[in-house]
C-alpha cells in the first residue's frame, strides 16, 4: 500500500474524530445563522484535503467552497478573524492527525505542503468573497443614506420656503414701522438696536430661503469691488463685533473685482463673521479676525481668520456638510449655504484649523468689469 493510500484510509478512519476535535475548539456564536452548516463545511475541507492528498486541487474547486462559506459567514455577521481562526484550527487539527498516522515524516512532508498550500488558497478566496460582499453591503447603505438625505433636504426645502414666506411678511411690516419711527422720532432711544436685530433674524431667515431654493436659481448679479463689501459687512456686524468684545484685523485690500450676487456673497461673508464670533467668545482675552486679501491671475481669495479654539480635522471634513453643527442651538445649514453659495460662482471654500487660528478661504473668479 502506498503513503497515499495509507494516509486517505486513515483519514476515512478519523473523520468523526477530527471533525469531534475541531468543532469543539472553535468559536461560533449561539445565534449564528448557520450553526448546523458549520459542521458540513468542516467535512467539506476534509473531502478537499483527502482530493489533494491524491492530486492538487484547481482553483475553482477550491473557491467554490471557500466562496459559499464567504457568504454563510457574512450573513451570520462573524468577525472575519474569528473565521480565520477557525479555518487556521482546522489546519492544524488535519497535520496533526495525519503527523499521527504512522506514516513517516519523510513521506508525510510532500502532503502537508499541499495541504497547506490548500488552506492557505481557502483563506484567500474566503476573505476575497468575505470583503467583496460586505463592500457591497456598505456601498447599498451609504445609497441608501444618501437618497434619504435627498429626501430630508427636499423635506426643509418645502418647509423652510412656506415658513420664510409666512414670517417675511410680519417682519417686513416691523421693519417699516421701525423706519418711520427713526423719522418721526430720531433720538429714540434704543431704535437702532432694534433695527439691527431684526436686520440679523432676517438674515437669519434667508439662511433658510438660499437651502430651498434649487441650484439652477440665481439671483442678479453684478460687478463688485470684494473688499468695498467687506467694509459694508464690517459696518453692518459693528454691534455685533462691539457686544462680543472682538476686534478686526484687515490687511491691505485688493482691487479685486467679481461677477457676482451682492446679497448671497453678503450673507456668505455675515455667516463667516457670526460664526468666529460665536467661536471667539470661548476665549478670554484678546478676541481677534483677520481678514486678508489676495489674488493671483485668476482668482481672488478673501481669508477670514479667528484666534478661536481649534476645530478638529474630522470635524472639518463634516462643516459644509447640512445639518451638521457644534452649536447647541445651531440649524446646521448655515456654511452648507456658503458653500452652496460659493460653488454656484464658480468658486471655493475651505477650512484650516490649528492651535493658533482658524480660517476660512473664500476663492472666486476675478471679473474684468
């Protein structure tokens, strides 16, 4: 008889033994899906290293069995290490019967080779199947996230243009009646403030009015001069800047020049001051933004930078994303508008956080007017 023969008869003769042992080593879960599967699998490698034993196996045979197993365990939700731990058990269970045979290590030494060469092409083609299945899982998930997301900000868009439409009218009738005020009583005291309030809950108010609105939409454009709106900006967000304890660094303006909407590329630069505001007031002692300007051939870039607390890099990565927000009243939608704003101009934004400052890069095209 040959080491062949004799190792396959002594194989056929510990089956219920080496499949005994093995299972009672290995890990699987009491809710596993496919606990009574388990076994049969285990026997089914046991056909494949009794087929190698006589002749290397294909490829194909191999994936067949590593691919149903692949997706038994996806379904069970198991660890992927715990189920090479298992296949690697199996492994060294069958080299130990089989180094138990009786037959001598020189003979045996040409089959546990295959043997191994055997596993290790299971393992492969399992994890392979094993990944490819769970990618496909997660990719179904994120499609799934994202309609949904689709499907909520349709949701606001509806909601927050019935209710901008509702609250304009009331306010605008307040705002006219603060002007009339101002005319027939000009000393008043406590007008101004008021104005400036309700100027900032409008504002606050067509936040809401820019993320209903549909990208092919735009407003009147035009030639502006980007720093001659800084300084409308700045002027507007004094009190703001007066009641926050802020101060205002500007370096040497560019004479820079863009096509574009004076109200939505306003309400961008606002929302960027009221948040390093609402950033800077974490800090004790010497509040301060930054605002630079440069330009290249191109481009003109507006910086608006903050002393304020650093904002983690997972964090950046997330800010321009909707309803995303630190703030505990915050809506979430406010730099998603920016961005929105600033994408339909052909142009950027970016964020870049450390410990010292934090800045915000608005980058638009240049307009020869």
């Amino acid at each position: 008889m040959t080491a062949t023969d004799e190792l396959i008869r002594f194989l056929d003769e510990n089956i219920s033994t080496f499949i005994s042992a093995w299972r009672q080593k290995i890990t699987i879960s009491d809710d596993d899906l496919h606990q009574e599967e388990v076994e049969k699998n285990g026997m089914r490698m046991y056909d494949l290293v009794k087929k190698t034993i006589v002749q290397p196996l294909s490829s194909d045979e191999i994936d067949v069995l590593a691919s149903k197993v692949a997706l038994e365990r996806v379904e069970a939700n198991v660890n992927i290490g715990d189920f090479i731990n298992n296949v690697n058990l199996g492994r060294r269970e069958v080299i130990r019967y089989i180094v138990s045979s009786g037959i001598s290590r020189e003979e045996l030494q040409p089959f546990i080779e295959e043997i191994n060469i055997l596993f290790d092409q299971f393992s492969y083609f399992a994890v392979k199947k094993y990944t490819e299945v769970k990618e496909d899982i997660l990719q179904e998930k994120i499609s799934f996230i994202d309609q949904s997301h689709k499907e909520r900000l349709t949701i606001l868009g509806q909601m927050s243009s019935s209710f901008v439409h509702e609250f304009r009218n009331p306010l605008t009738a307040v705002k006219g009646f603060i002007k009339l005020m101002q005319s027939d009583h000009p000393n008043l005291k406590y007008l101004d403030i008021i104005s400036h309030e309700v100027d900032q809950l409008n504002f606050r108010v067509s936040q809401f009015l820019h993320a209903s609105k549909k990208e092919t939409i735009e407003s009147k454009r035009e030639y502006l001069k980007l720093g001659e709106l800084l300084d409308e900006v700045l002027a507007f967000m004094y009190p703001s800047l007066l009641d926050g304890s802020v101060k205002v660094q500007e370096g040497p303006k560019k004479n820079s020049s863009v096509y574009a909407s004076r109200d939505e590329l306003r309400q961008v630069f606002l929302n960027l001051m009221l948040n390093s505001i609402d950033a800077l007031q974490k800090m004790n002692v010497n509040r301060t933004i930054t605002i630079d300007f440069k330009e290249d051939s191109s481009r003109a870039y507006v910086h608006i930078s903050n002393n304020g607390p650093m904002i983690p890099q997972k964090q950046i990565e997330t800010i321009f994303e909707p309803f995303f927000t630190t703030k505990e009243l915050g809506t979430g939608i406010g730099l998603y508008i920016c961005r929105k704003i600033i994408e339909s101009h052909g142009g950027s934004i970016s964020c870049q956080s450390d410990e010292m400052t934090t800045t915000f890069t608005i980058a638009l095209p240049i307009s020869a007017s």
